[in-house]
C-alpha cells in the first residue's frame, strides 16, 4: 500500500523548482505537506522564496493531468512490487531523519524491515578495485551480516559489488542505493536487483523509469552516507566518489574508516588522505563493529584440521598475507607441480582461495 501521505509528498517531488529546502520551508510555513495543497496561490507567494514561477508550478500540481501522472506513477510502482516511501512513513530510514538534503520519496523493492535496522555499515570504494580489495570487501561485508549487521552500498562494481557479494554469501539483508530508476537499468542490473531485494532492498531515490546521469552518482552517495550508521573506505584515489560520501557521511556526523595500503599504489591515496583527515584506520571488520558498540560474537564455522605438515605449514602461511605460489614453493621446500596438487586439494575443501596471478589466501 502507498499511503495519503507518500502521494502528497510525490505530488511536492514532481513540482520543478521544490528541493529539500524549499519543500521543508513550504512544510514548516503550512504545517503538514498536505496542507500545502489546500492553500491558495497567494498563501504560497506569501512564503520567502517562492515566486510566480513557483506558485504557478505549484498551482499546475494540482491539476487533472498532474492527478493522471502521479495515479500512472502509482499503478506502474503497484504492478512491478515497488514501494513508495515518504518521510511520514514508519518505515522511512531513520538515519535520513537528520539530513537537511533528505529525499521527499523513495523507491524501494524488497523488504522494508532493513531499512530500520539499528546496525546500518556502508562500504564503499573503487570501482576498478584489486583482487585484495574485492576479497576484503566481500570477506568483511559476510562476516558483518553474520553479526546482524545490515551492509549498504551502492551496486556499483569493484568495491561495492563485492560487499553485496559478501551479504549474499551470508545469506543475510543488504541494502542497495540507486544512481538511476528500478526500472531503467540494463537487463543485467534487473537481475541484480531482484538478487539484492529477494533478502534485503534495493533503493532509489528517482522514479521508476528515470535513467542514469553523472550528476546522479553524487546524490546517491549521500543517501548511503546519510542512511548508515558508520562507513569504511575500501580503496579509492585522490579524487574517488567514495571520499565525497566519506566526507558527507562525517558531515551527518557518522564514524569513517579507511582501509590501509601500499603507499606506491594510487588506489590507496585517497584512503590515506582521509586516515590524515581523521578517518580511523581500520585493519579488521571485527575492530569496525568494536568501535561502533555493535559488539562482534564469534561467527561459528567449520575448522579445517590439516591432515599433514604441509598443509598445516601452509595455512599458517597464507593465514598472514597473501603469497604467490612460487613464494610458496620456495617456503615450503616443494616444486611447484608438487606444491599445485596440494594447494588444489585445499581449495576444494574451502580452505583457501586462489586468487588472480596465481596468488593464494587462507579462507
């Protein structure tokens, strides 16, 4: 069901010229949104910054065709399961409460109920991210949902592909954030977005059908800022969007951190600045939840016993870096197509993980 409320608040959305600042002046002066559209053209012109143009755009929402649109707009919402949300909802995100710049309505499709989560991480960051990137992104990203954490993101690859990713291997809610319509992706973002809503949601704060623009991107990324509770940066250069939500989501007074690495790498440069910034470096996904009093329990799994030296030798290897299998070979005395059969074994049990260029880490 779309309530009275949410209508009112899509009629005020589609009015050219109504931002958040202007929709929450015309809301405080009125008192309700709905009032609003009891008021006459010159109660509206009596409100500091709405001029003729204003008050006629105003005036226009109101009509039979502007009706004809927005009962369109429902129906298309109503057929293909999406939920229209609005600030007076129960269900709106509480942590949008506080944000000036605060969406009029969303478009959501999936379950609700993560949305109110008291546990929101966002992760964000490069979208040609590493191998290394990737993993501790999907790693951190499962072992947080494990912990009851809700994972937001925004779908796009790299880093945040990689944190739903790791939602999905804990079989546990994420939210997805939009830069463009729930019905306006390619057939491949359709599917991803079914894949995402089926335990947790995907959002956007544009209608249905509204396609992709650059200026978009940035005012998504204010919505995973301002919705999470917390943010970690996983690799970003100097000039990533993931450093603007970092910095929006320390502008909403939210806690940042940023994953170290190698200072030779560019891909990293941008989660240096904001640690020198003021960021809290974060090197553990257990520490993240420490720091947030979202106190981490011990994820229950499966132990591998080693059945050999070797094996045993092994893990402990790769349980501190990652290593390539030369590297390998070398520590463990083994030829490499010795070395090859046992590392294969181990993979088919879950034990570890090969990565691109032939490098290895333990699961």
């Amino acid at each position: 069901m779309i309530s009275q409320s949410a209508i009112d608040y899509l009629r005020l959305s589609l009015v050219s010229g109504v931002g958040a600042y202007t929709a929450q002046q015309l809301i405080e002066a009125f008192g309700s949104v709905d009032l609003i559209w009891q008021q006459s053209k010159q109660a509206w012109l009596d409100i500091e910054g709405v001029g003729p143009k204003l008050a006629s755009a105003l005036s226009a929402a109101r009509s039979l065709q502007a009706d004809r649109d927005i009962e369109s707009l429902v129906n298309i919402c109503q057929q293909e399961n999406i939920h229209m949300i609005c600030q007076a909802d129960d269900v709106w995100p509480q942590g949008l409460d506080s944000c000036a710049d605060a969406p009029m309505v969303l478009y959501v499709r999936g379950a609700l109920a993560s949305l109110q989560s008291q546990k929101i991480l966002a992760m964000v960051g490069a979208r040609k991210a590493s191998a290394e990137g990737r993993l501790i992104a999907r790693r951190w990203s499962a072992y947080c949902s494990q912990q009851g954490v809700v994972v937001i993101s925004g779908m796009a690859p790299g880093i945040d592909s990689a944190a739903h990713g790791g939602s999905l291997d804990a079989d546990a809610a994420g939210i997805a954030v939009l830069g463009y319509g729930l019905l306006a992706g390619s057939a491949q973002q359709i599917r991803q977005i079914d894949v995402l809503a089926e335990k947790g949601c995907v959002l956007s704060e544009y209608v249905p059908h509204t396609v992709a623009k650059a200026g978009y991107f940035p005012q998504r990324n204010r919505l995973i800022a301002g919705i999470a509770q917390g943010l970690i940066v996983i690799e970003g250069g100097l000039k990533s969007g993931s450093l603007i939500t970092a910095r929006q989501a320390s502008q909403y007074g939210r806690d940042v951190f940023a994953v170290p690495g190698s200072v030779l790498n560019d891909i990293h440069a941008g989660c240096h600045q904001l640690i020198q910034d003021g960021a809290i470096l974060a090197t553990d996904a257990a520490d993240v939840l420490q720091h947030l009093a979202w106190h981490a329990g011990e994820t229950k799994r499966a132990s591998y016993q080693p059945t050999s030296d070797i094996e045993a030798k092994i893990m402990g290897l790769l349980g501190r870096q990652i290593m390539h299998v030369d590297s390998l070979a070398e520590d463990c005395g083994l030829t490499v197509p010795a070395l090859s059969s046992i590392l294969l074994r181990l993979e088919l049990q879950g034990v570890i993980e090969k990565l691109p260029g032939s490098r290895y880490t333990l699961c």
